[in-house]
C-alpha cells in the first residue's frame, strides 16, 4: 500500500466518493464543537480490513460502519516526537524522527492517525466491492490549531461582541477540525452542514441550498453542496455575525465582514470582477465554480488562505477611498486568491512533489494580471525582487529544490542534506524555505514560458482546466476525477503535446536540481580588431550554486545603436569576443538609438575616446536564475541609468553607483530624481542610493544638503521654502518621492558622523507646517515616514563614563525628537490612523519596552514585539527572552507567535558559535519541548521553533549541556574512541547510517514505524558485544 511519489497509477484501497460534514454545536464561549462525519467509500480491493483516516485533536466518541459498531485505534506520534529518550537534544535526531512522525500518518502513504477496524460481517460485503458509509461521531474542545476561535472581551452576546471562528493552517490541515483523508489527491464531493445561532452567519464551500430555522427561531442550519470533487484540504469554514454583500457587478460572488465595515468591503472588493474577467479571459475558460465567496476576519492566520469556491482574508486589508499605500497591496492579495482558485484548489495535486507546478502556475497567472494592471514597469521590478530573494536565500542556506524525488530512504539520497529539516514533507519544512519554493516556482514557469512562448503556455493552462472540468462533471465516477489533479509527468507532457518543444534540459537545470548561477563580469575593448572581448566567469562550489551551460544574452549598448547578443555558456569557456557595429565617435554630434527605438542626445565627454561602448548588459530579460557581478566603469554606470529605459536596468545602476562617489554620480542621481517620466521606484532608490554617495564625499561636499533643494523646489512654498505646501497628493508618483526624500535626507551625516542640523530642523518644520485639510487622500503612511526619518536622524551615541542617562542631559536634538515622537503618540490615542501606522513607527522610532498586551493591533504588536527582540540581543536580557517564549506558548494569536519565532530565527540573542550567557540547559530544555510537543497542533510554529533551535545552536548536541553518560564508544578494532552517534556532529552523522527497507504493508501501528527509524539513528557504528563474543571464540581456539 506505499505509494511511489508521481505515480498515475496509484489507486487508493479507499477511495472517499462522498463525504458529509454535520456540526450540530458551536459554543463560543468553551470554544467547542461538536458534530459528526460520514464518508461513503468503495473498496477498490478486496480484504480491506482495516480503514486509515486524518484526525489530530478530535475526541472520538464513536465509530459505525453500515451501522454496526467498529473497533477503532487513535495514534498520533506528532503529539510528542521523540519520547524515550529525554536526554537526545541535537537537531538531527529530531529532525529524522519528526520525518518518521509525519510519514506514519502522511495520507498519501494511506497511513492516517484514526485506524477503524472493519466489522467481520461486512468482510464478505467488501469483499464484493461494495459501498461502505463509515460514520464517525466526534467533538472538539479549545482547539489550538486548525479551528480559530476570536472572542472579544466584552459585554454583549456572542453576535454583539463580534465572536466568530474560522478554519486555518498550513498545507493540508482540515485533520484539525473533523476526520477525513488529508490529502490532495484523495477528491470527493461534499456535502456540509452547520447549525449556529440565529445571529451567527455559516459560510463554506460550494452551493447554499437552503438554510433551516428551529421551532423556536433561536439556531439556523445553513446546508451546503459541493457537487465538484474536493479535496478533504480545500474545505474550509466561517462562522460569526458577518456583514454579507452580494458583488453588484457579479451576483454570483458573495464578500462577507465583520459588523460595521461594510463601507470599507464595498470599496475594497469593488475591484474583483475586473479580476475575474482577465483570468477568464487569458485562460479562455470559464471560473470553475458555480459561486465565489471571499470572508475577511480578524487574527487571521496568512493574509490570504484560498479554499474551494471561497477565500479567507485578513481583516486588515481592508481599506477606504482615502488610503493609497493599501491599494495595489490588497488588490494584489484578491488577485493571488483567485489565481489559485484555478490551480490549487479547482486543480490539485498528484503528490507533494508535485505542488511546484500549482504554485509556479497561479504565481505566473498573478505576475501576468499584474503586468496589465500595474504596467511592465512593476512588473519587471518585481521579477527582479523576487529573483533577488530567492538567490540571496539559496546562496545563504544551500539551495531550494523544486521537485524532489526520494531513493530507497538511504540517507545518501536525500537530496537535501545541507538543510536542517526533513522537505519529504510540507509539514516538516521552514515557513521562509517554502515562502521561497512558491517564489521560485513562479520564477521557473517564467524561463518556460521564454522557452516555449507565452501563447503556448496559456494553451497548456486551457487544456488543463478543460480536461478537468470535464473530468468534474462525471458524477460517481472517481475513477475519472485523477484528470483533476496535476503531475510533473503530465504537466511537462502536455508541454510537448502543445509546444512540439523539449523542455527537458531546462527542467534538469532549474526544477530536479537546486542551487541558483552565479556569474562574475568583465570585458576589454580591443581597438584595432574592434571587438569587445568579454570575460564571463562562474562560481559553482559555492553552497547554492550550480554550473550554467547553455545561451546568455548580453545587450551592448554602442553609439550606433543597442545590440543583442546570444553567447553559448559551455564547459570552460571564459572568453567571448563580440565585434562592434559602430567605430568610436570623437566629435561628429548625432543622435544615440536606444533599444525601444527612441533617440536621444547625449554628452559623451565622458566616455573614452577611443571606444564606442556606452554600457553592457548580462541577461537582461532574467532568464536564468543568476546572481551576476559585473564590472565597467562608473561612466557607464551614469549612462546606463540616465539613458537606459528598462527599470531593471536603472536599479541595477543605481546600486553600482553607490561605489563610485564622485561628483558625476551625483549629477546622475539628482537627474534622475527630477526626471518625472523616470518609474518613481527607481527615483525612491535614487534617494537614498544619493544619501550614501553624499556620506562619502562629506569632505568635498559644496551646496545644500543633498535633496533638500530639490524637495524644496518640488513640495515647499515659493515664497517661504521652509514650509511646506498643504498636502495633495493626487499625483501618486510624486506623492511616493514626497514621502522617501525625507527617510533619505535623514540618513546624511556630517564630518563628526552626526545627521546635519539643517536637515534635522528642516524634518521637524516639514512636521509642523504638516497640513492635510484640503486632501482627499489620508496622510498617515506620509507622517509615519516623517517620523521614520525622525528615527534615522538619531546616531548611537557614545556614553561617558557610564552616566545614567535622563531626560535632562540628553542631547538637545534627541529631546526634539522624542517630543515629536510623544506627540505624535499621544494623538494617536486620540485620533487613531488607519492600521496604525503612527504608532508602528513611532514604537521602531524609539525601541519602546513597553510590554505590550493582546488586544492592540497587530502591526502595533509585532513593532514593540521586534524592539524587544532586538532589546534581547543587545543587552542580552534572558527575562525578555523567557517572556517571548511564553508568549509564543500562550498568545492567543496564531500569526503573532509565528512571527515572534520568525523575528527571533532572523535577529538571533546569540548564533551558535557564540559565547553567551543566554545559552544555558534551562534554554535548550524549553525550545526542545515547545518543538517536539508543545507545537504539535500548528505545523508551521513546529518548522519555526526548528528554525529558531538551528540558529541557537546549529545541527549536534547545544555546547552548554553537558555530555551525556557513554559519551565515548570504545573501538577496540581500530584502537580508537569515538564518539556516540547520538551526539556526533552531523557529518560524521550523515555516514554512519545505514538504512533498512521497511514495507509498509507490515507496519499497521505508526509507532512500531517510528520506532523502527528511531532505531536506526540509535545503533551505534560498532556492535561491541558482537565483537567480544568473537574474541572469546579466537582465545578459547
């Protein structure tokens, strides 16, 4: 019964056509559920004697098959993952034993926590193959993952206060709140069922067929059908007083909030339909459901949670006519929700190792929607950052593997041994690597797409869902819904069927292997055979990175106009002569064709006489997933980002230039700035790349601060240019370089490394002359900006002789500033801003300690919560430390104690290799516990007490314990001591294990399984006791 990852053939032993769903209790106030659950299954084998089924934190009352009592066992060995051996503390035997956990429930192995026992009646009925309806009674009390209950603190009833609850969670989670098969690749259809109070509102997947009142008009069932085949993962739930709004463009969609914001989902939602209309459009295939529900709540787990026919939002996301900043933000959340209504949920997957291609396929349908919608210009900025991200990470921890294949359980083969976690499974990996996964699998179906062109592309998408809707409509014909779920195989078959092209080269490169390019640049220019000689070298020993062979692309700009170049990167080619179009130009004045075809003047006194090159580019369009460093002179760099007209480009530019400070870079800059029809990202960069050169050149600085004249000329009163003019912000371009130049100014710094007081003087009056009372947009991301560049104006300063700093011997310019800081803060309370924002960075402005309760809002939550992370590393407070802790065991939160663990793993209180006295047994103890028990209800609060657990104290035994009794093993054969294979490094670990096939079939009870793998990891490399029998033979011969 083991299933081979990828395999079309596999066919489940209990294959779910039908479920129900029935919850028949809610109550708020226990925060308790209860309900029942029947699945119709068809035996697809005879002697199927035993049913394995997902259920984690569910209490089990009782079991029936075709109405007769069944005997059932409940295991599961996540709760606690390593138990017979307290003393254990390296991350390497939990990270194998968490694996072996997760793989003797995995549902896809057909393993499940819920082992029910067919009666022996029904034997000879199974083995008839026919239908059995399995009914499982069940409740739920204080569920701390999976189900989420919100209850505000307050007078009132349930519905007054605003109580509701949701499902939630990583991956396949629905185990959490009812028994089903978790997996993606097990559909069937569904019908659900909800009973609530007559105030409460029921929402779920698929069709509202009708809602029923009790004789006594107090509760409601609201009954739901889901006629297209689901899976168990893709079912979620939402129930509480909701605001509800039918979409007046699209009767079909619902969007629904909490009590009173109905003004804000009207603006917020009243985008969606334009949405819907260009995925409909592209895909040339109608939305797959019959409905669309989208229900924004409070605490949410991720912003955005896609289920089958309804998406879960945050709350915060939210906003009026009057915010700008949350615009494109919020727009961008709904357009990745419903890209993945399409492939995730409508389409799912065959195995894990598939979800590369849903997560690669919405994440291009999104970048697609959001090149129309934003422009190519957001577009390219945003490939850029994300190809960005996915390097530095790849480079930082070894690698992300698109689509992993695992060999027969030999350690060797594990394609992932530089990481500290077990990617056999979603629930074993760290949040940040499988943010990066989805973010490189975007990046991948991008270098297909170049391969095999766009219109290609979308023909394979169109097949896909055609071939799925299809398969969708056959009713009780399971057998035919596999053409629903997406395979590598058949995904990069239907490539080839549309295309005519082979792909394969590029899938090896980029999806069966992992690691990302590095290139370093060079050139020369040969004057007599005029030709640019270009050096291109790589770097593939580094961690993360693997060697490129195959066409680049180098774009070289001359006088005569751009070129385009395609070189073949082989084996141990370093050096490539390109010859140029155009001989060098002393003094002929002509104009300069760019690569869009514009021409323009240039100054070229710049350049060198002697060459006609302006700027070369490697892999302009990004089509390898690279890392590349290249050298020419800074020159060039200024042309390049006055000249060049792809946004790329300038960036590229600007961030070169930083190492270059002379007063011509400096000319470029400030041009850029003033250049309106410059894409204002690039002239927001230009701010602050500008701020950098002016540190520099401190000394030889003449004029005004750096920008301050320009902002002056640009936002300030003709007539008295230190006020500003009353705030309009209807041009958004501006209103973006309004906000950074002040962050950037403050960042300048004189000869005593002190921020100018000129510039100081000039943020306070750009605060106080602040006036919005003409602006039909809200100033609140402007002032928090203002306070923003507040906080860089302060410079650490030096204490003498340990005084005891008070407000009366502060630094005059501090006292200015935290007036402000207090001002601001305290009309906060009076009139809140909208998320917040004030307060957020009022709290970065000055690393407040105050202790900050459930309660606030949540970006005010984790603003204080980071300045206590920080105040924890810098003065290496253990108390603050512990408090965190607690509040990562205790916060009622689920977002907020992930996001504790994720800033403590990124701004550590010590590493690994450090002395500290925060690094003690008492810790070691506590961040065991809360990874290997005390996170057993949330995948992804386990990954990121793993993670936080590697940054403290890498993969062995922590240094600060003590070494366990037989720390050393005898090895008489070699003479030598070694030591124990539980506490040896990892290295030497990897090594020594050896490993037996195990058949599945044998191992009904998921803790033998776990036993057997724990086992192995125990067995020391050298059988003493055989070996003493063995000499005793030789004496006694």
């Amino acid at each position: 019964m083991n299933r081979k990852k990828g395999d079309k053939g596999f066919e489940s032993p209990r294959p779910t056509t039908h479920q129900v769903v029935c919850i028949n209790n809610i109550n708020f106030q226990r925060k308790s559920v209860v309900g029942y659950v029947e699945l119709t299954i068809f035996p697809t084998v005879a002697n199927l004697n035993r049913i394995k089924l997902n259920s984690k934190q569910c209490r089990i009352y009782r079991v029936r098959v075709n109405d007769l009592e069944a005997a059932f066992i409940y295991n599961d060995p996540t709760l606690e993952v390593c138990h017979h051996e307290s003393k254990q503390r390296n991350l390497n035997y939990f990270s194998n034993a968490y694996a072996a956990a997760v793989s003797a429930v995995d549902p896809d192995a057909g393993n499940g926590e819920l082992c029910i026992k067919v009666p022996s009646e029904l034997w000879k009925h199974v083995d008839e193959l026919k239908v059995l309806k399995v009914h499982i009674n069940f409740s739920l009390d204080q569920p701390k993952g999976g189900l989420h209950f919100v209850v505000p603190n307050m007078e009132g009833s349930m519905a007054e206060r605003g109580a509701h609850v949701f499902s939630c969670g990583y991956q396949n989670s629905t185990r959490f709140w009812f028994p089903c098969v978790d997996s993606y690749s097990e559909l069937c259809t569904w019908k659900l069922e909800y009973t609530v109070d007559a105030a409460m509102v029921a929402v779920s997947n698929g069709d509202l067929v009708e809602t029923v009142y009790t004789h006594d008009m107090r509760k409601k069932t609201f009954h739901y059908m889901l006629a297209i085949p689901t899976a168990a993962s893709n079912i979620s739930l939402a129930i509480g007083p909701f605001e509800i709004l039918v979409d007046p463009y699209m009767h079909e969609v619902t969007h629904f909030c909490l009590p009173q914001l109905l003004p804000l989902l009207k603006h917020t939602t009243s985008y969606l339909h334009e949405v819907f209309e260009f995925y409909e459009e592209i895909l040339t295939c109608r939305y797959p459901y019959s409905c669309f529900k989208t229900v924004f709540i409070d605490e949410a787990y991720v912003e955005v949670a896609a289920y089958a026919s309804m998406s879960i939002f945050s709350t915060n996301l939210l906003h009026s006519a009057m915010i700008i900043d949350e615009t494109p933000l919020t727009r961008r959340c709904l357009a990745q929700a419903l890209a993945q209504q399409f492939f995730g949920c409508f389409i799912s997957r065959m195995s894990w190792s598939d979800e590369w291609v849903l997560k690669g396929i919405s994440g291009y349908i999104y970048g697609l929607w959001m090149k129309k919608t934003f422009g190519v210009n957001e577009y390219r900025h945003w490939i850029k950052q994300e190809l960005d991200q996915i390097v530095a990470y790849e480079l930082k921890t070894g690698g992300v593997l698109l689509h992993p294949i695992f060999g027969g359980g030999k350690e060797k083969d594990n394609p992932a041994s530089h990481l500290h976690f077990s990617i056999k499974h979603p629930h074993t990996l760290s949040w940040e690597y499988y943010t990066m996964f989805q973010c490189k699998a975007h990046l991948v179906m991008r270098l297909i797409e170049n391969r095999i062109s766009m219109e290609f592309m979308l023909q394979v998408f169109n097949k896909l869902l055609s071939l799925a809707s299809t398969a969708s409509s056959q009713k009780f014909q399971s057998h035919m819904w596999s053409q629903m779920l997406v395979s590598t195989s058949g995904f990069l078959k239907s490539i080839s069927n549309v295309s005519g092209k082979d792909i394969q080269p590029l899938i090896k490169q980029w999806v069966d292997q992992s690691g990302v390019v590095k290139f370093y640049g060079s050139f020369a220019f040969n004057r007599k055979r005029n030709v640019l000689e270009l050096e291109i070298k790589q770097d593939y020993t580094s961690p993360g990175t693997q060697k490129y062979v195959g066409p680049l692309k180098v774009t070289v700009q001359e006088l005569d106009g751009s070129f385009n170049h395609t070189l073949q990167i082989e084996e141990n080619s370093l050096k490539h002569d390109i010859p140029c179009h155009s001989k060098s130009r002393r003094n002929k004045k002509k104009k300069i064709p760019l690569m869009n075809g514009e021409e323009v003047d240039m100054d070229l006194s710049a350049m060198d006489a002697d060459s006609p090159l302006l700027w070369i580019r490697i892999d302009p369009d990004m089509s390898v997933l690279r890392k590349v460093e290249f050298e020419q002179s800074d020159f060039m760099w200024q042309y390049q980002l006055r000249y060049e007209r792809d946004v790329v480009a300038q960036e590229e530019a600007i961030l070169a230039l930083e190492k270059f400070p002379t007063p011509a870079s400096r000319l470029a800059l400030t041009d850029i700035l003033e250049q309106e029809q410059c894409f204002y990202r690039v002239r927001m960069l230009a701010c602050f790349c500008l701020a950098k050169i002016a540190n520099s050149m401190v000394s030889t600085w003449t004029g005004p601060p750096a920008m301050k004249s320009l902002f002056t000329r640009m936002f300030c009163c003709k007539t008295c240019p230190n006020i500003v003019k009353t705030n309009n912000f209807m041009n958004f371009q501006s209103y973006f370089l309004q906000k950074t130049m002040p962050v950037a100014m403050a960042l300048l710094r004189d000869v005593h490394n002190l921020c100018p007081k000129e510039v100081l003087m000039f943020i306070l009056d750009l605060i106080k002359y602040n006036d919005n009372r003409k602006n039909k947009f809200s100033d609140n991301y402007y002032r928090a900006e203002l306070i923003d560049a507040l906080a860089n104006s302060v410079t650490p300063a030096v204490s003498v002789n340990n005084e005891v700093r008070t407000l009366d011997n502060l630094n005059p310019d501090v006292r200015l500033i935290l007036e402000e800081i207090t001002r601001f803060l305290n009309m906060e309370k009076l009139l809140p801003s909208y998320r917040h924002t004030i307060t957020v960075s009022c709290l970065k402005a000055i690393r407040v300690l105050q202790k900050n309760e459930y309660g606030h809002f949540v970006d005010v939550r984790i603003a204080a919560l980071e300045a206590v992370v920080d105040y924890t590393k810098v003065d290496r407070s253990y108390e603050e430390l512990q408090w965190l802790l607690t509040m990562v065991q205790n916060d009622p939160v689920p977002y907020i104690r992930h996001k504790i663990l994720d800033m403590l793993t990124k701004n550590p209180p010590f590493t690994k290799n450090m002395e500290s006295p925060l690094c003690n047994e008492a810790l070691v103890d506590q961040l065991w516990k809360l990874m290997n028990s005390g996170t057993s209800h949330d995948w992804r609060l386990r990954c990121g007490a793993v993670d936080l657990y590697f940054t403290l104290f890498g993969l062995s035994r922590p240094s600060c314990l003590p070494l366990p009794e037989l720390g050393l093993v005898l090895n008489l054969k070699e003479k030598k001591a070694v030591l124990n294979p539980t506490i040896i490094p990892e290295s030497v670990f990897s090594n020594s294990q050896e490993e037996e096939e195990i058949d599945m079939d044998t191992v009904h009870d998921s803790q033998a399984f776990i036993y057997h793998h724990l086992n192995m990891l125990e067995r020391p490399r050298y059988d003493f006791e055989d070996y003493l029998k063995k000499k005793k033979k030789q004496d006694i011969s």
